[in-house]
C-alpha cells in the first residue's frame, strides 16, 4: 500500500532526504499506525502533534490505510 506523508512547518526538517518540499510517499507491507511512522520519522516526542487524516483528527494509534494522506502539525500560534 501506499501513503503520502505531509510535514508542516517546523517538521519538514525531519523528512527524509531526497523529499519534497514538504511531503514524500511511502510504500508500505502490512499495518503500520501514526505512532511507528512518527517514530520513524524521529520527530521530537516533547512537541505535540496535530494529525489529520482524510478530513478528521486522529490519534497515534490510527492504522493508515492505503491511499492516506498523513498531513503532521506541530502547535501553531498565530495572532
């Protein structure tokens, strides 16, 4: 299966070299949730994330399924 991954703001740094500006895709075998591919990712554990998944807020334990597009925020102020 595959998924889009999208990094906003101060994460994009942490996507793997060779992606876009903000997003890659990934080919995936078997389940995999938000949480293995934050971990994967090595995005910091001591920032909150924002996940949204087709339209909807999910947790970390969410299973992707194919076709998903992961967009991952961190908390944003603004004013």
């Amino acid at each position: 299966m595959e998924i889009e991954i999208r990094l906003f703001a101060t994460f994009r740094e942490y996507l793997p070299k060779g992606s876009g500006s903000f997003s890659c895709k990934k080919i995936l075998q078997g389940e995999i949730t938000v949480g293995e591919i934050i971990r994967e990712l090595k995005l910091p554990d001591n920032i909150p994330k924002i996940i949204i998944i087709r339209g909807n807020h999910v947790k970390e334990d969410y299973v992707v399924k194919d076709g998903d597009l992961v967009s991952i925020f961190p908390p944003i102020g603004g004013g």
